[in-house]
C-alpha cells in the first residue's frame, strides 16, 4: 500500500483502462516531493463504495489485483509530468526575468 511523507515515498498515479463495472488500472510510483520517479507496479482497482468526501478528506473503499505493468501509463505519467514541469519552468522563467 502506496504510503507519503511530506512528498517523498510512493503513490498511485494515472487512471487507465476503465471499464464498465467502473475498474481501472493505476501504476505505483516512487515519489519524490509528489513528482512520479519510478513505476513499481501497477494495479486494477475495483472501487467496492462511492467515494465519500468529508471534513477530514476523501475516503473510497477499493480491493485491488496486481496486473503487469503498464507501459503505456507509465509512458504517459512520464510525458505529463515532463510537460507541467516544462510549464513551471516557462512561467517561472518569465516572471524572473
């Protein structure tokens, strides 16, 4: 189970393959300050309960299956992440100059 502290561990990223009974796939992640560096594994998600939203967060039961790990979603967190961070450095570039 995916587990952060002040950034840095692992998370799930990516939603991917959703099918009618609402399932998905998503990939765990070694994160560090929550920027995806290395796919560990992924997984599809079968959501047992709505997602519930309260004063203390979100909160969704799920049971989940390990799947092989799925390139084309690591390929695409990879491609997302590169273009907000070449976004940041554009706008922050700008606003220093």
């Amino acid at each position: 189970m995916p587990s952060i502290h002040n950034g840095t561990g692992t998370m799930y990223y990516g939603k991917r393959d959703v099918d009618i009974g609402g399932s998905y796939v998503t990939t765990e992640w070694v994160v560090f300050f929550w920027l995806p560096i290395l796919p560990l594994s992924s997984w599809r998600v079968f959501p047992l309960t709505d997602e519930l939203v309260t004063s203390h967060g979100a909160q969704q039961f799920f049971q989940t299956r390990a799947v092989p790990l799925n390139w084309a979603q690591v390929l695409n967190v990879y491609l997302l992440t590169a273009g907000g961070l070449a976004a940041a450095w554009y706008i922050i570039g700008h606003h220093l100059s």
